[in-house]
C-alpha cells in the first residue's frame, strides 16, 4: 500500500484500476523535404480532418457537459484555422524546406511560449490549448489522430497531464476517476472534470506516476486529494464507507450548486469557505464556495524550518488567487502563538498564552515579520480579489498601525516599480469583546468585520476553548455573544463596512435566520458546509 | 471609418470563450477591417491567436477602429458584444 496527495478538483471516492494514460504523441523529427507544396497539402488534408475531429468532440461536450463548456473546442477550431498560426506553418516549411510535422511542432511551440509567458494564469493555460491543438494536427499528419484504445472497465486514469480534448474524449462510462501529476486548477481539464462530475485529483507528483501501474487497484479521494495504491483490505473498507455516506450527502449538493445563496423573500448572503493552506482550493471550488472568507496564513510558517521568505510567501499567495480566478480571497495575516507554538519564533513560554503575545502582537512587536508578509501579500494582489484580514485587534491604535504599514509597504513597492493592486480590502477580526465593543470606532477606518466566533465565545465566556471540563459552561448561543455580533454589525453598515463570520458558529444552520436578521453579509465556513448553509438560507424566510 | 472605447469589467478579462466570441462576430462582418488597440499594440479581431495575445484584463480600456462597408453596423455589433460580455 503506497499513499500519495494531490490536489482534489471533484470531490467524490473512486476505487478502480489504473489506466496509465498512452499519448499517442509521435516524437516530431526535422526532415528535409523537396517539395514544400506537397507539405502543404498535406498540411490542408491534416487540418480538414482535426477540425472534423474536433467537431465531434464538440457535440459530445455538448451532450455532456454543456454548451459554456464545449465552447472551448469551439475555440479549439478556430485557432486551428487562425491566420498567423497557419501562416507561421507555411512560412517554416517554405523558408525552410522541412517536413509539415515539424513546422507544426515549431509553431506549437512559439505560440504556448506567447501564452505561457504572459501574467495572467488564464491566459498562461491557454498555452496548454495550443499543444492540444497542435499534437492533433501532428497525430492526424502522421495517419494517427485516433482516440484510445482498448481499456478496462472503472479505470482510473493516470497521466503526467490531460488536455482538454482528451479529458472530454474519455469514456465516462468507464472512467472512474483521473489522476494528473502536473496541472493547475484553473486548466481547462480541471474544469471540465468538475462539470464532468469526475473525481480529480491534479499535482499527484511525478513519484506517483512512477509508481502508478496498469491493472493496480487504486483509491482516489477528490475531496482530500488523497491517493492509496494497492490499498490494504481495512483502507479499501473506509473508503467504501465513505463512497456510501457521500452517495447521500450528494444528492444535496448537486441539487444546491449553482444557485444563489438567497432567502424565500430575496435576501442574498454570500457564502464563502475556510481553508489553511493551498491543498484546500480543490475543496472550495467543488463545493461552489463564493470565494475564501478566511485563508489561514500560519501554514507557511508552521510548515517551515525558519521565517517564510518573501518569495515563499508571494508565491502560495498567487497560487491562491490565480486559482480563485477572481473571486474574493480574505487572507488573514499570521496568527501564531496561544495553541500555535513555532520554536523559531522563540517565544517565551506563557502562563495564559490565549490571553498572551499571539497573531497581530507578535507582528507589531516584531515589525520586520509583518512588513515580510504584508509585502508578500500586496505583491500577490494583483492576481486576484484580494482582502487582508488582522486577527486579535483590540483597539483603534492598533488598527491604525496596521494600515501605516500597509501604506508603508505600498510606498515602497512603488518606488521599487513593483506592481500591486489599489483593490485590496483591508479588514479586522472582531474576536475579542474590545473590539464589539467599540466596534463603532473601528468600522470607519477598514472595509469589512470577520467575526471570530471561537476566539469572541471564550474571551466573552472566559471559558478556555482548549478544556474539555468546561464544556457544559460553553453555551455557543450564549446571548452575550450574539448581542456582541448584532452590535459589530450594525457598527459595520452604519459605517459603510461589510461584516462576515468566519468561525465555527457560521456553519450552525440552527442560527443562519438570526445571522441574516443581524445582517451579516457574509458566512465563510470549512468547504463541506458550503452547501448545507445554502441550503439554510434558501430554506428561511424572513417576511414572516 | 469608426472608433470607440471600451473599458473591460469582466473580472477576468478578454479570455478565451469572450475571444472566439468576439473573433466571429467580427468575422462575420466580411470585407470590414475591425481592429483593437491596448497599450500601443493593435491586432485585426479575427486574429484569435493574436487578439488573446493581447492579454487584455479586467479594468484594460482597449481602442477600436472599424473600417470597411459595414463599419456603421459592425462597430454597433461589437460594442454590444463588449458591453453585454466583457
């Protein structure tokens, strides 16, 4: 039995048989031919029947994935039949008397380096689109151009990377799942796997494909982007299980996708997901999440030996907003300390660390780690809908330095000619009772409220979250608090600031009537709740 | 000859599908030249390769310039298209 993870895109449980995916991508060798004509002729006969090819591809997307989505071999047509690509083609083997494969091979490449070596992830996947493309025209001059051959039944295919014409070329009824050791969630392929309803997990790693073998049972878990090779008899019994209990679970979700997260008389709320590091973007995603209402920084400094470089962090910060592709990423500044102890930070230890140097004071003791991140942040910002959140604030002062250094850094990206967006929302967790309390002198200096509902319930409680003896004080509906969250939000309008909730209390769909009473604009819970809280809101009305 | 401006509101921009939408409808106008500009670079709508090139994202004010026997129709067509679409 051999584990792997990848990044889950669909969520879902397959147990099957690995299908390693054979390209039939003929090696292109650079000949030298006599008669160009004669290329290009064959160049004509290659595209007539790619773009016949593709054409029938296009109607079965249609069929099952729908017309937004079969659009792109729509695309795929057209660049087949663009000007300055077949131009590029017939200039190469023109000029240089060389064989049709190898022009196409040469333009394919010139073309994805365009794209690829543009700014924008969109347009770097298209890269992918051209080779698609290309390999087709390729496949069809050299008398190939056929689709797979004989398979098993519930396979599992595995392959370095899928192009969107062979993902929708795969047998659904056969295909149980599929596997790619590169790729990148806002490809084309992922999408599709999505609207496909395939389980998906992408980024397995390169070990997983050497390791991945025709005929081995396989289990993938889209939801986790776990991967068990030859999985041992118990394994393979949980995993049954859990296919069952997401059978049940899906029927909701696939009723609820899709739909505005909107009460009977037409209040809508935005619903948005949790998550605490990049693995968690498949989740979000498949459970149709607005977009992230709390990205856990601490990740990177917890999963690393010594401070997070700049670098490190810009760069987990744009995978994140690339792969959110414009929907709304709040990511919150690091909260280290209380129960998140790192040795590197060589923090003293604390009688009372809840209550003792943890998240926004270690930043504003240690401004060098602050200045660190908030560069990395502004820096990433123009890939996406960027918000920075700052936990455990407690008073105006500290709200105030927290946006100097903001306006700190962004001075000093543009002296350095460091591109950042003027976009980024600047918002404040209200997690202490200080903070709902003067909450009216907070909301006109930030754009949002995110109500820390675990933190606010045991400041407000004095109950340590941590002690499980306490359980019986813990009243999580405790009126104090909600009184706390009613007065936040109210603050937060009367001031023209958004307020969400970002703690477990958002999920509670036993409170998502008094939420929407409240006003509260926003709900981020972990991905799985997504749905479920839809489903709550769409289920209240609150005319009556 | 006609020209206009249009600045993209589509959070993603000129991307693949708004693209190949907007090469054929300028396609369709045959015999009229339909070009857009951002930054200094123009390239002819029914490029695809070359209108994608042009990387236009979201906020990106772009200039088009019709010219041809359809102008007057053409360029009404496209500025819908940006409007409804992009």
């Amino acid at each position: 039995m051999i584990r792997f993870k990848g990044k889950g895109v669909y969520g879902a449980v397959a147990i099957g048989t690995v299908s390693v995916f054979k390209r039939q991508e003929a090696s292109v060798r650079r000949t030298h031919v006599d008669d160009p004509a004669a290329e290009l002729a064959r160049v004509e006969q290659a595209k007539a029947q790619a773009i016949e090819q593709l054409s029938e591809i296009y109607e079965k997307a249609l069929r099952e994935v729908g017309e937004t989505h079969a659009q792109i071999f729509e695309i795929h047509m057209m660049m087949l039949e663009d000007d300055d690509y077949n131009e590029s083609i017939e200039n190469i083997i023109n000029t240089q008397s060389v064989n049709a494969e190898y022009a196409v091979a040469l333009t394919s490449d010139n073309f994805s380096e365009m794209f690829a070596s543009m700014d924008d992830a969109y347009m770097q996947a298209r890269a992918a689109d051209v080779k698609d493309i290309s390999n087709r025209l390729i496949a069809c001059l050299s008398g190939g151009g056929g689709e797979q051959s004989e398979q098993p039944d519930k396979m599992v295919v595995c392959a370095d990377d899928l192009a969107p014409s062979e993902t929708v070329s795969l047998d659904k009824e056969r295909v149980l799942a599929f596997v790619t050791a590169f790729g990148s969630s806002n490809s084309h392929t992922a999408i599709l796997a999505r609207n496909m309803n395939i389980p998906a997990v992408i980024s397995a790693g390169e070990e997983f494909l050497a390791q991945a073998k025709d005929g081995m049972k396989i289990i993938v878990d889209g939801h986790t982007g776990e991967l068990i090779l030859d999985p041992d008899e118990e394994t393979e019994r949980s995993y049954i299980e859990k296919q069952k209990s997401d059978a049940e679970k899906k029927a909701l979700l696939q009723q609820l996708k899709g739909k505005p997260n909107v009460t009977k008389d037409g209040r809508e709320i935005k619903i948005y997901a949790n998550i605490g590091g990049v693995d968690g973007i498949g989740g979000v995603l498949a459970n149709d999440a607005g977009g992230i209402g709390l990205f856990r920084s601490e990740f990177l400094y917890l999963e690393s030996e010594d401070y997070p470089t700049e670098e490190q962090q810009f760069s987990a910060y744009k995978k994140v907003l690339e792969s959110m592709a414009g929907k709304k990423v709040i990511i919150r500044t690091m909260d280290i300390g209380a129960d998140k102890q790192i040795d590197y930070f060589n923090l003293d230890k604390e009688e009372n660390p809840a209550l003792g140097l943890r998240a926004l004071r270690i930043c504003l003791t240690r401004p060098e780690i602050f200045h660190t991140q908030l560069r990395a942040l502004y820096r990433a910002s123009v890939y996406g809908e960027l918000g920075i959140m700052f936990p455990m604030i407690i008073s105006v002062s500290e709200v105030e330095e927290c946006i100097a250094m903001c306006d700190k850094v962004k001075k000093e990206l543009t002296d350095e000619g460091i591109p950042f967006s003027d976009k980024v929302e600047l918002g404040i967790m209200i997690e202490t009772p200080a903070a709902a309390v003067i909450s009216d002198r907070l909301a006109p200096l930030v754009d949002f409220f995110s109500v820390g509902t675990n933190d606010l319930t045991q400041y407000t409680l004095a109950c340590d979250r941590q002690n499980a003896k306490l359980e019986r004080f813990v009243d999580t509906h405790h009126e104090a608090v909600l009184r706390l969250i009613e007065m936040a939000a109210k603050n937060a309008h009367e001031h023209g600031a958004w307020i969400g909730i970002c703690g477990e209390l958002a999920a509670d769909t036993s409170l998502t009537e008094t939420f929407l009473r409240m006003g509260i604009d926003e709900l981020s819970v972990s991905a799985p709740f997504v749905l479920p809280v839809r489903q709550a809101v769409r289920n209240t009305d609150l005319s009556k | 000859m006609k020209t206009f401006s249009y600045t993209v509101k589509d959070e993603v921009g000129i991307h693949a599908r708004p693209a190949g939408n907007l090469a054929k409808l300028a396609k369709s106008f045959a015999g009229t030249k339909v070009m857009i500009e951002k930054g200094g670079k123009s390239v002819d709508v029914t490029k695809l390769m070359m209108l994608m090139g042009l990387g236009v994202k979201c906020g990106d004010t772009v200039n088009f310039t019709v010219e041809g026997p359809d102008e007057e129709a053409a360029a009404k067509a496209i500025e819908e298209f940006m409007q409804a679409n992009l």
